[in-house]
C-alpha cells in the first residue's frame, strides 16, 4: 500500500505592513484581517504545499515596530517550529531589515527558512507587487529540495540574505539591496538558488534567544557637526553603546574635542562602534589617518555590517551578554549569522 505523500508545511506569521492594508475615506492606508490576503490571492488554493497562518495580537505599520514585536514573532515560530518546514512572515517594509536582523540573531542554530516579504502597493491593488512577493516566499520557505537556514528577505525576484538588507526604495517595487553580499536566489521562470552564498546547515539544537537592550543609539557624522550634539549623545544617562555613522572607510574628524568626547564615553564603559555610512564597502580602521584615533582609543570597526544589523546586533548582544562588555566587543566584531565579512 502507498503511503499518502506528506505535504510541506508553511506557516504565515502576519505581523502588518502595506501587503495587508485597506484605504479609509480619507486615502490613509491602515492594516486589515489576514483572511483577506488569501482572498486577493485565490492562487494559493493551488500550492502543492500547505498554508496555514497566524497574526500577531496587534497589526502594525512596521514604523511602530519594538523588539517585543520581534520576541512575539520570534515566540510563535519556536512554538511551532518542529511543525512546519519553513515560515513566511508578513511585515512592512519600512523596517523589515530592522527585523530580518533582529530575528537572524535571536535564532541560533536555525535550520529552515524564515522568509519576511512584504510589499509596496497593498495586496487588493491592481497592480500590487504583493501577489508574486508572498507566492514566491512561500515556495521558498516550502522547498525542502534546497534548505535555507537563513532568516531572509524576498522582494522583487531576489531572495536576500536579511541582515544584510537594506530598503532602498520608497517608490520602486525593487525595494531591498543587499550591497555587501549577492542575493541567495533569484526568482526568474525557476528560482535559482545559491546555495553555496548560504550559511551552513548547523549541527547544534535551535537556541532562541529573546533579550534585548534598547539603551543604544545612532550618531550620524556630517561636516560642521557641533560638540554639543556629540557630547550630549555620548553623556545620554543610561545609555550602552552608541554607533558612529562615519564616512567613508570608518572615518571622522580629527579634532581633539571630538575624540576627547568619545574617549570619555569609552573611559566610562559606553561601547562605541563604527558603521560606514556608505551603502558599499567596509569599515577599515587605519586605513587613513582620520581614523587612527578611533582605532587608538578603542572604537571597534563594524567591518561591512548595516546600520539595521549593527542596531539589532547591538541590542541582542547587550540583551544577552551584557554583563561581560568583552564578550559584547569581541562578538561585535565577529560574524554570527553572516551578517558582517570577517
Ligand atoms: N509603512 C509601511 C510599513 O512599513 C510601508 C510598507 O509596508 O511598505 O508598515
């Protein structure tokens, strides 16, 4: 007698977003049921896999999105882990990269995929991007033929690595670049998967780490910057690590009171790390004078990290490693899912 064949199973975590939004009387977009983006996709009655989905107790546009947004999705996937062969979550696009890298830290020693799509135009729109987006994350995150042991992005036909994504676009359908690595696949007539850009299938159980600590902040370089601003932001009471958003290779300016600023902030234990603000390109300090400094006083280099995954990394390291700044400086450095090239 022939077994009946098991059916992969998928499940839809919907956390909001424009995919799933509705236009009020006055033209504002607001979020509605889940049940609704199966209706605007009767295709999905068709899939050889099995849908099933759930939704967050409140929907939100991503712009409210906080880590405990990122700790009831990340609940509801360990919760049901063991029962599905790769998740999709639904999410705005205005922070999914935020989250893509909060839920690529949280999940050590993942083995299937998490797939967060989304769109710009919501899904009941005629000529929404949200159909083929959430269709072609679903045949992802079903695939059991190539395994993904990633969290990603899907968007526009290419499937990103998702803490090395980036929204670049408010306008274009190609919203997400990963500048520093090639995407993992790319959606055409088949998707073709590079499997050998992918991280490896781990050998250790899933660990889901939910700490995180909000006290860091994003202090973004221009010319004409005031010390005020500087020394107010590394003095903020309370606070943990700052980001310098520095320019070009990991440089800032030279003047004494500036790297005296950091340097009493580094004295009394904040955690100072430098970010490119270029979108290519990596972090290398020393490289020019401008960034001897920073180098001397103990700055660490983020190397080719985002700005999303060098906040979330922070928060998640913080969160869970706190007590041993070391540990937070020497994990900092390293890539721990990818997201940085060592
Ligand atoms: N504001 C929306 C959000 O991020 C934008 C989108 O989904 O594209 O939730």
């Amino acid at each position: 007698m022939n077994t009946p064949e098991r059916k992969n199973k998928v499940l839809v975590v919907y956390t909001g977003g424009t995919i799933g939004m509705v236009q009020d009387e006055n033209g504002s977009l607001h979020p509605f049921e889940l049940e609704r983006i199966f209706e605007a996709v009767p295709q999905l009655h068709r899939t050889s896999y099995q849908i099933d989905s759930c939704q967050l107790d409140d929907i939100i546009d991503s712009s409210n999105m906080t880590p405990s947004f990122w700790v009831d999705t990340a609940n509801i996937i360990e919760r049901e882990y063991d029962n599905y062969d790769g998740f999709v979550v639904l999410h705005g696009t205005d922070t999914m990269a935020y989250t893509a890298s909060a839920l690529s830290f949280m999940f050590e020693n993942l083995s299937k995929p998490i797939v967060l799509t989304g769109s710009q135009l919501p899904i009941g729109m005629l000529r929404s991007d949200g159909r083929e987006n959430l269709i072609c994350a679903l045949e992802i995150a079903a695939c059991t033929k190539v395994r993904i042991p990633e969290v990603c992005i899907f968007f526009e036909s290419h499937l990103y690595r998702g803490n090395r994504s980036t929204k670049v676009s408010a306008e274009n359908f190609d919203a997400f670049e990963t500048f520093n690595y090639p995407s993992l696949a790319k959606a055409g007539i088949d998707i073709t998967f590079r499997e050998h850009l992918m991280m490896p299938m781990p050998s250790e159980p899933l660990i889901v780490r939910k700490a995180f600590d909000n006290h860091v902040a994003v202090l973004k370089l221009f010319p004409g910057i005031s010390p005020e601003v500087v020394r107010s932001m590394v003095t903020t009471p309370g606070l943990h690590a700052v980001i310098i958003e520095t320019f070009g290779s990991g440089n800032a300016p030279t003047e004494k009171w500036f790297i005296d600023a950091l340097n009493e902030g580094v004295e009394r234990g904040l955690l100072i790390v430098d970010v490119t603000q270029c979108k290519a390109g990596a972090v290398k300090l020393c490289q020019y004078a401008t960034s001897f400094d920073l180098d001397r006083i103990g700055i660490i280099g983020g190397a080719d990290i985002t700005i999303e995954a060098a906040v979330t990394k922070l928060m998640y390291l913080l969160g869970n490693y706190g007590d041993n700044k070391q540990m937070v400086k020497e994990l900092f450095a390293k890539s721990l899912r990818g997201e940085l090239t060592e």
